[in-house]
C-alpha cells in the first residue's frame, strides 16, 4: 500500500481531500421536522448521508482514495472489501477513474448491494463471513497476486479523510444555524467516518461532540471508548446492520476516537428497523438498517444523551425491498 494511505491523518488531509472531491461529491443537505422535534422533545437535525453517490458517505472516501493514486497505480487496478456500500463505492469511483476494481463480498451481502457493485463494473469475489473466513487476509493474498492497489474501507489515511468532508460540510451548515453546542451522532462500524467528522469538527466546530452508534452485538467501539484500548467482537451473529458489523475499530480510527469521542451507543436490530420507518414518515428518506443507528439511538436512548440539540448522520440508503417493507410497516404505531 501507498505508505500516505497508512497514517493516522490530520485536518490537513481532510482539506486535501475536500478539494479533491469538489465537484465530485454532493453536499448532502441538513433536515429537520419541526413534528419530530415536538415528539421527542429535543431539536434534531438530519445529515442526509443516504442521498449521497451511490446511496451512502462511502463514495466521499472512495474518491478521495482513487484520485490520490498514481496513474501506475490505476493502471494496476484496485481491490477492496466491504458487505456492500464501499464495494459500490469504490466500483464506481474506478469505473470514473478508468480502472478496474475487484471487490471481496461476503456471501451472506444484501443481493441488491452485489447486483449494484457489479452493475458499476467491478468483480465480485466471494467469501464466508458466518464461516469465519478472514476477508483482510483473503485481501492482501489477491492485492499480492494482481498486483492492484488494496483500499481498506476504513483503516486508509485518504478514504478517512474523504470521510471528514462531511465533517467540514456539517461544520458550516450548523454555523449557519448558529449552532454551537450539540451531539453528534454517527453511524459506526470501524470508524472511518466517525473518525473523519471528529477531525472536521475538532478544527472547525470544537464545541460539538461525536458520539458512535452501534448495533447490539457488535459494540466494540463503544467498548474500545470505555477501556481506553481496541477491544474486539469474538463471535458473528446475525444482523440487519449489514453495513456497520466490523469486528473492531481501525488502527488508523480509533487513535482519532479514543482522543475526541464522547460515549458510544448500542441499539437493537428491531429499533433500527423503527428508525427507517421514521426517517421515511418525517424527513422523506430510504435509509438502510446501519445508516439508521444514529436515529434509533435519538429515538431509543434519550436517557443516555443529555444534549438538548442532536445531529444525526443517516449514513446509508442501500436497503432490501423485504427490510424496508418490514419498516415502513411500523410506521403507524411510532
């Protein structure tokens, strides 16, 4: 790997990547239902993350990554591995930068997120997460033997960075909203974007505080914040947060979150499903299981969140039909 993909970045790279990615990337809007904030009796605000290229915040690191190589670097192709939105990610930003992308997959990936990786031109290779193969070591043994470019989904300087401009968007939307004070509440599985918006707003709002939100089982960020030290999930189980069940934090991440992050979050599979339903009812959004956590945690975990305004990062918008259907049912009794 390109020795400047793994380092620990700074502000300074997020910059870079921001000017990178201009006229790359959208700037994703901040929403906020006036009913909602009645309801829970707080002010919440929205980051549109699912509204993102290709459904999900991963193309901001995905670009920012392939537009750092070197044209001998493109020229050799790129691998990645990810359950789904780096994997589409990544396979349209080479498809943009005129390379060839190789994406490892688990078998148990939503079918959709596959059809779409491969819809934008990359390979797919598959590999046994419930079985318990190892997808970083089956990464390096194909990046050896293809000689291509591996770009990890989170522990990589230049996609966390790219994941920071939406720290650096967010920074100026609340100071427009005259906003100083707030939890920050980010969807998490190995930290990328965590880590990349808690570098924004260290620099650019240090007032606000970022909080990790995980699925139950896989709480090992909010672990690692507690102990001081990377802690890890031991057993796979089952769930719909697909997008978000890493087994630990970065090592590129979690110096970044151990030094800035307030206490991490855990919600359930059944209360994320409840978050879809009222991001569609209030704020008109398809979001997925995993890019719905932080919303879940605002609706579920008020008595963990003392903040009186809260930012949610709604992370995805790759949801199977079947899910979001399972969602939208619930909408009624919220």
């Amino acid at each position: 790997m390109n020795p400047d993909h793994n380092r620990v970045p700074t502000i300074e790279d997020v910059r870079a990547a921001q000017q990178r990615c201009n006229g790359k990337v959208l700037t994703t809007p901040l929403l906020e239902s006036p009913l909602l904030n009645k309801q829970i009796g707080k002010r919440l605000l929205i980051k549109a993350e699912c509204l993102q290229i290709t459904g999900a915040f991963k193309f901001r690191g995905a670009w920012s990554a392939l537009s750092s190589l070197t044209q001998e670097q493109l020229d050799r192709g790129v691998l990645a591995y990810s359950s789904g939105n780096h994997a589409q990610a990544i396979a349209y930003a080479a498809a943009l930068h005129h390379t060839r992308a190789t994406i490892i997959m688990p078998n148990d990936a939503p079918a959709l997120k596959r059809t779409n990786t491969e819809a934008y031109g990359a390979e797919v290779v598959l590999y046994d997460r419930p079985g318990g193969e190892d997808r970083e070591a089956i990464g390096q043994e194909l990046a050896k033997q293809r000689g291509c470019t591996l770009i990890k989904p989170y522990d990589n300087t230049q996609v966390i960075s790219g994941q920071g401009t939406c720290g650096l968007e967010l920074a100026q939307q609340l100071a427009e909203r005259r906003i100083e004070k707030a939890d920050v509440l980010v969807c998490c599985g190995g930290g990328g974007l965590t880590a990349g918006i808690t570098l924004a707003l260290e620099a650019d709002a240090p007032g606000i505080t970022v909080r990790p939100v995980e699925p139950v089982n896989y709480d090992d960020v909010a672990r690692s914040i507690a102990s001081g030290k990377r802690e890890s999930v031991v057993d796979y189980q089952p769930s719909i947060c697909d997008a978000i069940v890493t087994p630990s934090p970065g090592e590129l991440t979690f110096p970044i979150i151990k030094r800035s992050c307030g206490a991490g979050l855990v919600v359930s599979d059944d209360e994320a499903l409840q978050a879809i339903a009222v991001a569609q009812h209030h704020f008109k959004l398809v979001a997925e299981p995993g890019g719905a956590v932080a919303l879940a945690a605002t609706l579920f975990r008020q008595n963990e969140i003392l903040a009186d305004t809260i930012v949610c990062v709604v992370s995805g918008g790759n949801v199977a039909p079947d899910i979001l259907t399972r969602a939208l049912s619930r909408v009624s009794s919220i």
